[in-house]
C-alpha cells in the first residue's frame, strides 16, 4: 500500500495534537509526519505514528517532499506559508479561515459535499468548528425537506480557542474555588471570565451587529450546501465546556416537515447518530461526545414558531469533525479519489 508524507503545522496546539492522535486511530498510511510549529517548539519531541518526532520550526523549506500539509496555527500562518507549500506541489488542508471563502477553494465536509475534492488546485479549506457541527444535522433534512433558512445559537467550548483557552477556564476555575491565588499569565484569551459565566461573543463585531464568527455560519453554509441565497441568523456564546460545540437551530423547509420523517432522514446518515428518547432523559451532550467521531442529534420536535419548521439539538467534538478529523477525512477522500497531484 502506497504510504503518504505528511506536514502538520501547529502540531503542539489543540488542533495539531488531534490530528496526530486521528493519524494513528484510522491508521492512515503514513511514510512520515513531519511536525511544524512556530520556532518556539522546535526541538520539542512528541510521539506521533509510532516515533518519536522532533518538532520543527515552519519555514519556507518546511514542505519539500510531502505529498499533504494540514495547517491548524491560525489565519496568519496559513497566508504565510499555504501557497509556498502548494507550489512544492503539496496539497494543503487548512483549518484556518484565511481561504474558505475563495471561489477556487473547495470547502469540504466529506459527507456533504466530498465531490468537491476533486476540484482542488492544491488547497482545500476545512470549515468553521460549529458550521461543521451544524452542517452534520442540517444537510440530512435539507436532503429530504429542502432547507429554507435556518436560525442557530451556539455553545462553544473552550478548547475553540486552543490550548490556551482550556487554561483559562481552569485557571480562572481553581481562583474562583480558591485553590490557586496566583494571577494569569500572559494576555486573557477570552474578554471577560469564562469560569461560571457564559460570553455571546467570538471574534471581532463587525458594524451590523454580528460577529465574525456568525458570518461565518451563513457564509460557509451557502457554500456548502450550494444554496447560495440560504437565509441565515446565528449567536455564536463562548460556554465553560472544555470540549465539543452544541447547537441549537430552529430551520424552515420548503416541503410539510413531521418527526417521524425526520428522524427516518436523519437515521444511517453517515457520520451522526440520533440521541433522541427525552423521556429517557436522551439527547447530546458536550461530555457525551467529546472524542467521538459521530455527532448527535436531539431534541427534534416541530418548530411552533415557523412554517414547516423543525426544532433540532446538534452536539459534536469541534476538535474532531470540526478540525482534525474533518481534516483527515479530506486527505482520506484525497488519496481514494486519487487526486493528489494538481500541478
Ligand atoms: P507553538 O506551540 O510553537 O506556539 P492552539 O490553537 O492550541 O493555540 O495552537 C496553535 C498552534 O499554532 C501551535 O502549534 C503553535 O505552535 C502554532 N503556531 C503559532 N505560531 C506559529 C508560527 N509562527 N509558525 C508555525 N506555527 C505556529
């Protein structure tokens, strides 16, 4: 079996150490990894497939001879070095925002839209953690009822924000509870405390109101979905959950919507399973699917405030199928389809 070179940049953070940890799991075929972060890890040796890797600093020369780069260290990052890997002929996955929305980036949520793939011209972009999460619930309905609009709110862990947010939320828990009395260190990653509180704000506001963040729900769903007029309100709030995002979403259908069809949609689609019994106090919950690959879907019920609405509660691991697994699925499909070379 044919064995692929991989590079992964930002492999000491959140993201990087999942796809590491995925890499071994679904044991893809790897003839190397090749750890990058920033110059302040290199040296750093971490166990990845089997040895033990020596972290190195991404630079320009970082990418020669690997077939794929998932990149997980920002925007910044990835504008910086995306297209010196790709010119190399490496195809990059790349987690950040810096792309998704460039009309010759493939935006790729394998059992949506996993054709796109094939279009790539040597980068593909992974979605926003929650549009993924969202995505996994919505596109099944859409399939059967064709989705209209849609209305989300968002529960974002903390680990969103990387290594350093689930400090945070730790730190800020152990001074709340009186079991630490240093102060941080460094600059605050959230804009007020997160331990005991909720924070309905991620990222920049932008002048109508909504954040970044938001936008990136409508935006990265049109694309997705292929509806590119699809009308959509998201609040994206920052929760003291360390790990998997939750959404709640209240979606309007062109056809009559009932439960039962909706859970024969949802039911064998791949990639969720229905965790949906509330007299059994049944549905997803962050702790329930933190390292899972599926994400649940609950709480479906018809929607009293909208036309052929459906009410839905979506949880997943944002770490997994909203980044590193998300990611690997990419490069999966990438090697089955054979579409690695684009130069
Ligand atoms: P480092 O650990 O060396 O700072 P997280 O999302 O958990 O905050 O992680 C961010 C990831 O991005 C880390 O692996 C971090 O590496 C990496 N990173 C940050 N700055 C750079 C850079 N200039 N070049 C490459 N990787 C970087």
């Amino acid at each position: 079996m044919k064995k692929y070179r991989i590079g992964i940049v930002g492999a000491t953070g959140a993201v990087g150490q999942e796809i590491i940890h995925l890499l071994e799991k679904r044991e893809f075929p790897i003839a190397e990894a090749r750890l990058l972060a920033s110059a302040r890890s290199a040296g750093r040796e971490i166990q990845a497939c089997g040895n033990l890797e020596i972290v190195r600093e991404t630079t320009p020369e970082s990418f020669k001879g690997l077939d794929i780069a998932i990149f997980s260290a920002g925007s910044q990052n990835s504008i910086q070095f995306a297209e010196i890997a790709r010119r190399q002929g490496c195809v990059v996955i790349d987690n950040s925002s810096a792309f998704r929305m460039d009309a010759d980036v493939p935006l790729i949520i394998p059992e949506i839209n996993g054709d796109e793939v094939e279009k790539h011209q040597g980068i593909i972009a992974n979605p926003n953690c929650s549009t993924a999460v969202a995505l996994m619930g919505l596109h099944p309905l859409h399939k059967r009822f064709g989705l209209k609009r849609f209305i989300a709110s968002t529960y974002q862990a903390v680990s969103g924000a990387g290594a350093a947010g689930v400090e945070e939320l730790d730190q800020q828990t152990r001074t709340a509870l009186g079991v630490e009395t240093s102060e941080p260190k460094g600059d605050s990653i959230f804009p007020h405390p997160i331990a005991y509180n909720l924070i309905p704000h991620i990222d920049d506001f932008r002048e109508d109101g909504y954040t970044k963040e938001e936008l990136k729900m409508r935006n990265e769903s049109r694309k997705i979905l292929n509806l590119p007029s699809l009308e959509i309100s998201c609040t994206c709030v920052r929760v003291p959950v360390y790990r998997a995002h939750s959404i709640s979403i209240n979606a309007e259908f062109e056809s009559t919507v009932n439960v039962p069809d909706a859970r024969d949609a949802l039911e064998g689609s791949p990639g969720i399973e229905l965790w949906d019994l509330p007299n059994a106090q049944r549905y997803p919950m962050p702790i329930n699917y933190t390292e899972k690959e599926a994400c649940g879907i609950g709480r479906i019920r018809v929607d009293h405030a909208l036309k052929n609405g459906l009410a839905l509660w979506v949880v997943g691991d944002q770490l997994w199928k909203g980044a590193a697994l998300n990611a690997l699925q990419i490069a999966e499909v990438l090697v089955e389809r054979k579409c690695l070379r684009f130069m």
